[in-house]
C-alpha cells in the first residue's frame, strides 16, 4: 500500500512543478521577465508550473542576479531547505558570469561555485519565452532525477 500512495504522490508531483526564486542581486530585469511568464500572456501554471511561498515546498529553484556578498549564505541556506530531488535554473547572464556586475568588490559569483546548475537561460535580460524553455528543460530533468531517485 505504501508503494501505491509513493507512485501516486511521485506522478502528481511530476506534473505540477513547483517553483521558489531566489534574487541574489539583480538589477530586477530578469524578474520582471519571471512574473512576465506567470501571468496571463505566458501563463505558466498551464503547464503546471507554480510559485512557491517557501523553499520547502519547490521542485525547481529560480535563481537571478550575482552571487553578492550579502546574499551568499542566504542562497546556500535557502537551497539547503529544497527538498532532493531539486532542480537549479539560473536566469539570465549575471548568475553565470556577473555580467556588467563582474570585478565588483560585492559580487562572489558565479551561482556554479555554490551549487551545481541544472538549467541556464542566457541573456540580459532572457525573453519570457527562453525562460518558458528553460524551466520546462528543468521539468524533464526532474523527473529523470526522480526516476533514479527510485532505482
């Protein structure tokens, strides 16, 4: 019976997503393009995909902006609270280079030192569709994580 309930939990989780971000310094671009995406327009959540209010309750971590110094621990202590299996897309070129931000004396990037990255949508800033691509790429690499999960 445990089996059965594991199955069921394991097949509604994969269809449904869910999503936390993380703004580790951006300059906001790269998130007005990620809330361009959950409203009507983009309309995300008609794939399942679906804000998190908390890291605990996500499938998939949306991180934006450098790794500054202020904001270091406070990713690594938010990805330590996602549940495994999870997925890490970064959004945008500052998570994996600093962009115009590189060199500053505040920017300890890039995101690939601190935690390993799943999914990276370039640009500066990504259309909402890239981002769309993106997270669905991460929707497919968690259920392969999943699966190996239960091998």
């Amino acid at each position: 019976m445990a089996g059965k309930i594991t199955q069921l939990m394991d097949e509604s989780a994969a269809k449904s997503p869910w999503l936390y971000h993380i703004n580790t310094g951006s300059c906001n671009g790269c998130d007005i393009e990620l809330v361009a995406c959950l409203t009507p327009r983009y309309d995300a959540e008609r794939f399942g995909f679906k804000l998190a209010g908390s890291p605990r309750h996500a499938d998939i971590v949306v991180v934006s902006g450098p790794v500054t110094s202020q904001s270091k621990e406070r990713l690594i202590r938010t990805l330590a609270q996602v549940p495994e299996p999870k997925c890490v897309v970064s959004i945008g070129s500052c998570p994996r280079s600093g962009n115009v931000f590189k060199g500053s004396y505040s920017v300890e990037g890039p995101l690939e030192k601190y935690v390993h990255v799943d999914v990276s949508v370039a640009g500066c800033t990504p259309k909402p569709e890239a981002i769309m691509e993106g997270l669905y790429r991460a929707a497919q690499i968690l259920t392969e994580k999943r699966k190996a999960m239960h091998k």
